[in-house]
C-alpha cells in the first residue's frame, strides 16, 4: 500500500506533482495489466514529464546510502535496511532491485515522503549520475569482478567510474572492500572506512590459494607487477602485497572472521570482536554482512544491535532463496558471472546434502549477452563431486557443451525452468536438496515457473521489472 504524501514543498513545483501522479498512475495500470510490480515504468514517466523530478524529490528525505559494485549490492543494502529496521529507524530503497535511474525514481515514488533513512543499491555504471542527484551521506562499495564485457567492457572501465563517482562530494563515508586490491587502491585515499573478510586458519601458504584454478588478474595496481597473497578468500579478493613496488592491502577498519560455515545455509562470524550469526552461508555473505555493519555504524547503530538484527536475516529474490519443488527443497542462487559462480561451486561440491544441481544461464540483455564466461566457472569441480546436473535456460546446449568438456553429460537439457526443475527432482535422491545456479532473468523464469508451488512466491512483491 503506497502513502501518498501531500507535496506542498515550495520547491515542489506542479510540474513535479504531475509527475508524482503520472508514476502513481504508471505503476497502478502496471499491476492492473499484471504485467509485473511497477519498478521501473513509473521513475521513467516521471522523469519525462518533469527532468530532474529524482534530485528534487529525494531531498525530501534524510540521510541516503548508496550500495553499488558488481556483486553483492542487493543483499548488502537488503542487509543495512534490515538492519536499520530492526534498531527502529525507518528505511526506505529500491527493495526489488531495480537500480537503475528509472528503478531508483519509482522506489522514491512509492516510498514515503519525510523518511529519515534511504538505501539504495545502484548499477556500477549509473553511480555517477545517483551520486549527483542524491548527495549520498555514505556510498558502500563491494568490489569490482568481470561483469556483462558487452556493457562494462574491462573492469579498469568500472573501477574508474567507482572512483570518480565520490570526487564531487568528498564529504561523503566511502566503504569499500580493502580485500579488492584494484578497488581499495582507487578509493583508499578517500574519506573512507575499509572492511574485510578472513577465513579460519588464513595467512598460512596452504591457504593462500583456493583448490579453484579461476582467477582474476591479480596484478598490482600501482606498478603492475604480479602480487603476492598471504590469504585469499574469492579469486582475486584477499591480503596481498607488491615485492617489486611495496604496495599491500591496506588494513581494515572492520573484519569479519568466518568462525564456521554450513554450506550456504549459515555461518558464524567475529566482526571486530562481535560474533554474528547468520541464517545465510558462503563466503561472499560474510562480505555483505561485514559491509552491512560497517555502513550502519555511520548512522549510530553499535555493533551488538547490528549483530543481533542479522540473526532474523533472511535471504531473498534468489540470493540463496530457499524454496519447493515438487516436495524438494530448491535454494536458488544468482550467477551472474564467474567470481559468483565459483564462491557457488566452491560450496555446493563440499555440501553432501546437495541432490542435483541447474546451471540456467539465459543471454537476455539483463544478463548480458556474452556468455562467454562460462568457459572460465569450474564446472569440472561439481563433475568430481558425483552430483547430477541438468543443464538449462535459453542456452542449455552451451551449458551442456560446457558440462561435456568438463568430462561428464548434462543429465537433462531444457531451455525450460519449469522442465529443468522437474528432472531435477527426478534425479535428486529423497532427503536431499536441489541448487539452481541462474543468471538473473534465467532466476525470474524459475520463480514465475514455481509460482502456486511455493507459498512464499504466491506472496512474492518482487516480480520481474516493468
């Protein structure tokens, strides 16, 4: 239910009450035509009929924090609004995802006006343009991996972006990941606070190096030599030094130890000394929840309060969403590139309680349509580990390629969700559970494909953008 708030600003111009409505309207016909929830139409009409309506009408709220990077933002900013929620501030954001401009203008459009707290996550490449129209008190950045070639290109493209996005306002907290070594050197001489993560037992040489062989480049980005890992946690993301220039990582004002971990179901973390429960596992979940304390802690909230807010967390919109299919349990997971896919792996192949594993990658323009990637994932790690897998989306025959070369056959192959689910549960053995690895739109083809089988997608407010 939207409260519509009386605008009487006097920099609230008609023009801009037209606008409010016109999006009002936009995304009440949306739900009507049941052409899904209105995220994104409403900030687009609005902003036809009065440019600028974004800038203007956030400043009618309080303090904003920007969560942006090419992975982890929706379950970063989901964090520090839960977070904030749970210690009795009132929040509002972009909740189903949509981050770009028109996405960020409907979310301000539905949310309620005078709200002292705004969370929004943003594309790497539409932060610049946020960042001038918010006027962020703090910006969270997560970390820069390969992500869609066809519309970053390199990632030097979007570290140069992150990084220029904070010089117009240097009064603005950057949060960033200091295990990044290409992203902290760009940012670490801002006004900033650095976060990180470190596994049980790191900084031996056994440690140092993940059992996957895909890496990121992992040169050092002062001189560009070869760095030196004393401790590695996701590819290229971990404590690492320059021998021939002296560069290292610089150290962390929040890090989060990962005590133990149940696969991607939980894990116990120390944050600075503060143990952390989550309901939610996998190594870049640590990255998210340390990042989440450190941008809450900006607005007053203590460590134990963050602490005990991410106890009730709960994954969502197929970040790890736990679901049924055919009376299995299904845990839908988003992939949208290789460092994504190999945190997956990683954890599926040592769970035993996994039954069977989809890989869906669809090449809608959302997901990018160079798929080249997949070539660089691990597939071979899940083919020792003896777990069936069923390739799908609308490029299972490359999926199925891909699993042949890793020396094994898909066990199914259907461009399908609702097919690929079924032989899926045809293969998983009773008691255990399915893992569906999806890039983004391939992850909507599955929760509208499980839609009237789950209770929780019946009551889903997250539905595909319009």
């Amino acid at each position: 239910m939207i409260r519509h708030e009386p605008l009487r600003s006097a920099m609230w111009s008609a023009r801009d009450r037209f606008a409010y409505w016109s999006g009002v309207a936009a995304r009440s016909a949306v739900r009507l035509a049941h052409a899904g929830d209105g995220t994104s139409l409403p900030g687009r009409v609005a902003e036809l009929v009065s440019p600028g309506f974004t800038q203007r009408r956030v400043a009618r709220f309080g303090d904003v924090i920007l969560v942006s990077g090419t992975n982890g933002k929706t379950t970063t900013a989901s964090m520090i609004r839960h977070i904030l929620r749970s210690s009795g501030r009132s929040v509002v954001g972009n909740e189903a995802g949509a981050n770009l401009r028109q996405g960020i203008a409907s979310s301000l459009i539905v949310s309620a006006e005078g709200t002292p707290t705004v969370v929004l996550e943003v594309d790497e490449l539409t932060l610049p343009e946020i960042v001038r129209k918010t006027r962020p008190r703090a910006v969270v950045l997560t970390n820069v991996f390969r992500d869609q070639l066809d519309r970053h290109a390199e990632s030097e493209r979007v570290l140069d972006v992150l990084a220029a996005s904070c010089d117009p306002f240097p009064e603005a907290v950057v949060v960033f990941n200091t295990d990044d070594p290409a992203l902290s050197h760009v940012v670490s001489r801002k006004h900033g606070v650095g976060f990180a993560v470190e596994r049980e037992g790191d900084g031996s040489r056994a440690d140092a190096r993940l059992t996957s062989p895909i890496v990121e480049a992992e040169v050092c980005p002062r001189c560009g030599r070869s760095l030196e890992y004393g401790a590695r946690t996701i590819l290229h993301l971990g404590r690492a030094r320059c021998p021939a220039c002296g560069w290292k990582s610089p150290d962390p004002e929040r890090l989060a130890r990962i005590r133990s971990m149940d696969g991607l179901r939980s894990m116990m973390l120390d944050v600075s000394g503060t143990p952390v429960a989550l309901s939610v596992g996998g190594v870049h979940n640590a990255y998210n929840a340390v990042a989440a304390i450190a941008a809450t802690s900006l607005l007053g909230v203590s460590d134990e309060e963050a602490s005990l807010a991410l106890r009730s967390f709960r994954s969502r919109f197929g970040r790890a969403e736990a679901l049924l299919a055919d009376g299995y349990p299904i845990l839908l997971t988003l992939m949208k590139n290789p460092a994504a896919a190999s945190v997956l792996i990683e954890e599926i192949a040592a769970d035993p309680d996994v039954g069977a594993t989809i890989l869906s990658v669809n090449d809608a323009l959302a997901d990018g349509r160079d798929i080249s990637w997949i070539w660089d994932i691990d597939v071979e790690r899940l083919v020792r580990a003896g777990i069936p897998l069923i390739a799908s989306g609308s490029r299972a025959l490359d999926v199925s390629i891909r699993i042949k070369y890793a020396g094994s056959e898909a066990t199914a192959s259907h461009r399908g969700a609702r097919a690929a689910i079924g032989a899926a549960a045809d293969v998983c053995p009773p008691g255990r559970s399915i893992v569906q690895m999806a890039t983004y739109t391939a992850m909507l083809d599955s929760r509208r494909a499980l839609r009237g089988r789950s209770g929780r997608l019946r009551d889903s407010r997250y539905p595909a953008a319009v």
